[in-house]
C-alpha cells in the first residue's frame, strides 16, 4: 500500500496505521497537529494490563469510547525451549520503555501482551488451575479459521495515530527514541513479527474507510457509525466489567483470557437487499424493529441495548417474525445466573487483507472473559441451532441474526497476565 498525499487527513492518517514503519511514521507525523502526546509514569500504571475503562473517554451515556487506531502484532519467540532470564529482562526493558513515554490512556498509548497455549508448552509444569487456557477449536460446523498459534500478541492502541506508529517502531523498528525516552531494547530483539495487523473504530473512520471489498460501492455506511455494519455496539449495560473478568486466584490474579477473533464482513447484501427495520431485527431482535426501539446508529439505546427484555421464548418469537436477532441469540448464553455479563468486547474494523494490499471490510473481534470456554459457549449460542431446529424459516445462516454476513478467518486464545507477568512468564510464575 501506498500513501496518498492527497487523501483527507482522517483517511490518510488511518492509511499511515494500516501500512507502518519509519516512513508511514514521519509521513503522519507531518500531517499531525495535536500537541504533544503526554509522557508516562510507570509506577502509575494499573496491575492490570486490561484495565482500559477508566483510561478512555465515555460518551453521553457512559459507554467506552475504545481507541480509534489499533495495533496487533502476532509475534514467536526466536529461540526454542522456555525463555531465558536474558530474553525476559530485554522484553521488560522494552515495554517499560512504552510505559515511561507514554500515559496509560486513549491519548497517550493502552497496551497489551498476551501468551498463546503454544506458548506455555515451551515448558514442563502446566498452567495453574485458575488458569484454563485451551487450544482455539471451530465453534460451529460451517466455520473453518485459521488458528493464532503464534507465542503471543501485542496489543497497541491509541487516539493518536503518530503515538501507535511510534510505539510499533520502538518496539520492532530502529529507533533510538520515542516520545522523548530512549529506545535500549526493542520486542525483536526476543521475537519476530509474524503477522502485523491494523484497525481503527469511532463514529466517522468506517465511513471514511468503506472503498473496501465486502461493502457495497453506494459507500451505505452512516457517517455517524463507529462500525461498518451502521449501527453502535459495546453498551455498557451489555458489557462486563473490567472485575468481572478478571482471573481472581492464583499467580495470574489480576490477568484475564483473551480470544482474538479475525471475522470477514460482506455487506452487499446486508444493506442491498435488507431494509433499515430488517437490519435491526438481524442485529438486535425482532422486538427492536416491531416496536421501533432504535433509531439511526442507535444512540438512542443510552447505555444498554435492551436486548434482555427480549430473551425468553427466543425460538417461538423467531417462529412469529422469520428471523432471530445476533444479540438476542448470543446473550442467551452471555449471562451468569446473576444477571451479570460474562463477556467484555472490544471489536474494532479493519480494511487489512492479511498478506494482500487489498482492502478487505473485516472486524477484529477481542473479547476478554475469566474463562475461554465462558466465550465458547456464547458463539456457540450465536449458531442458533436450537432455533433452526425449531423454526424453519431460520436457516444454517439465513434469517439467523448476521451469520448470513460474516465469516471467521482466524481465531486464537491467550492469557493477559498482570502487569508483574507480563515479560515472558513461566505457567507458575512467584508473586
């Protein structure tokens, strides 16, 4: 991919995130005008590396408003065997080095590293039993992934797109300094890089960004939608909280589970062939559409989607309409006998075709959960196979929520150790 000097500065500054490295670098810092990008204090920093909501501006009615430009790099240890105390203390060195230059928020830089199963089979003692941490596996018998079995992940984001560039380049590139900190150890000093994948979310950025293979050329998406399918997401009423998933015992208290999905979006028929109330009753329920609860982006909804009114007799409410909705099917699944939501989404779009320079409408789906198997069971509710049993115009993907409209390409599941274990832990790490 190439930059287009000529692009508006929102889309240029996503293109410069997208394509990385030294040049994509200086070109977004020339284009950049937003004052300094505050510097860190490592000691201020929260035990938790997923402890987010509290470092991120909320909108009117309190929701998250997730950083709009996101890093991933999937990266394996270049050495066999378990890590030594060398690699360990270099992998600290270098993401200390973040924690100095930047503030831990959405205007500086909120980072994460998170170990893959293959990962912990490095070594001969197993994982703690507060800690389960399986191999990823097909959730339903019409998806077939690639699976993330790279050593681990590290998660970059920000508003600012210059601070993710210059994060990225620290830690992989060859700077000698960032934000004002010197740059002593970088992660490829331990690890190669072995996919790079990009993203952004916030009301106007899919807008910008939907010249993209999967979205219809009549450019469908409203400009106030922070996700490509046009409507809000990430309610803090349906979300769960930082605690809630938050691993309470053992070395790893303080960490969490992470399944990072990768889901292809075609969107041609979603607004070619659906209305506005059918595309509410396929993402909400049909309860949403009949009773006219969403209006435009969904904004109106406030905090919560109201989807919990909308839970029981699923299958004979499916029967009456000819159509079930995504998030009535999965938050079936996605509540603990409490009432409490089991599951804390922080999905974000992108235009990355892994290895192709073509744009390509996906989603990276981040979900953080105590257990994997706690995001297990909710995907595997969102099948609705229950409901297809039961009602026949449901169909395998067609009338079921948005299955008819996105397709898994790659799925993998990690541990996000606390903060003290964040630098190549061993399975039974000594606080």
């Amino acid at each position: 991919m190439v930059l287009d000097p000529d692009l508006p500065r929102r889309q240029f500054l996503r293109a410069a995130v997208a394509v990385g490295g030294a040049g994509a670098l200086a070109a977004c810092q020339e284009r950049v005008d937003d004052g300094a990008t505050p510097t860190g204090d490592p000691a201020a920093k929260p035990r938790r590396q997923h402890a987010w909501r509290d470092h991120v501006p909320h909108d009117d009615s309190g929701n998250s408003l997730l950083p709009e430009h996101q890093v991933l790099l999937y990266v394996n240890l270049d050495a066999d065997g378990p890590p030594g105390e060398d690699a360990r203390a270099t992998l600290e060195t270098a993401l200390s080095t973040l924690d100095r230059a930047y503030e831990w928020s959405a205007d500086g830089l909120l980072h994460t590293v998170a170990y893959s199963p293959a990962y912990f089979d490095r070594y001969d003692a197993d994982l703690p039993p507060s800690v389960a941490l399986p191999e990823p596996r097909p959730l339903s018998d019409f998806e077939t992934p690639t699976f993330d079995t790279q050593d681990a992940v590290v998660h970059l984001a920000s508003n600012r797109p210059d601070a993710v560039l210059a994060a990225d380049e620290a830690l992989t590139g060859d700077r000698d300094a960032v934000n004002g900190e010197p740059v002593d150890a970088r992660l490829t000093d331990v690890a190669t890089v072995d996919s790079r994948r990009t993203g952004f979310v916030g009301a106007g950025l899919p807008a910008d960004h939907q010249d993209a293979a999967g979205i219809p050329d009549s450019k469908p998406v409203p400009e106030q939608s922070p996700l490509f399918m046009g409507f809000t997401a990430g309610f803090v009423g349906n979300q769960a909280t930082e605690d809630y998933v938050t691993i309470e015992e053992g070395p790893f208290a303080g960490g969490t589970t992470k399944v990072i999905a990768n889901l292809r979006q075609r969107l041609d028929d979603w607004y070619g062939e659906q209305s506005y109330d059918e595309r509410v009753a396929e993402l909400f329920s049909p309860g949403h559409a009949e009773e006219g609860l969403v209006e435009g982006v969904g904004t109106n909804l406030g905090d919560d989607s109201g989807i919990d009114r909308f839970l029981d007799d699923v299958a004979d409410r499916a029967r009456e309409a000819g159509r079930v909705g995504h998030a009535q099917k999965a938050a079936r699944a996605n509540r603990d006998d409490d009432g409490n939501v089991r599951l804390l989404r922080r999905h974000f779009e992108s235009t990355d075709d892994i290895g192709s320079d073509d744009a390509v409408a996906s989603l990276h789906f981040p979900s953080l959960q105590r257990r994997i198997s706690e995001f297990e069971r909710v995907r595997e509710a969102m099948n609705g196979a229950d409901i297809t049993a039961a009602t026949p115009a449901v169909r395998q993907r067609v009338n079921n929520g948005i299955l008819e409209y996105i397709f898994v390409r790659r799925r993998g599941n990690f541990l996000v150790p606390p903060r003290r274990h964040r630098s190549l832990p061993t399975p039974r790490p000594a606080d």
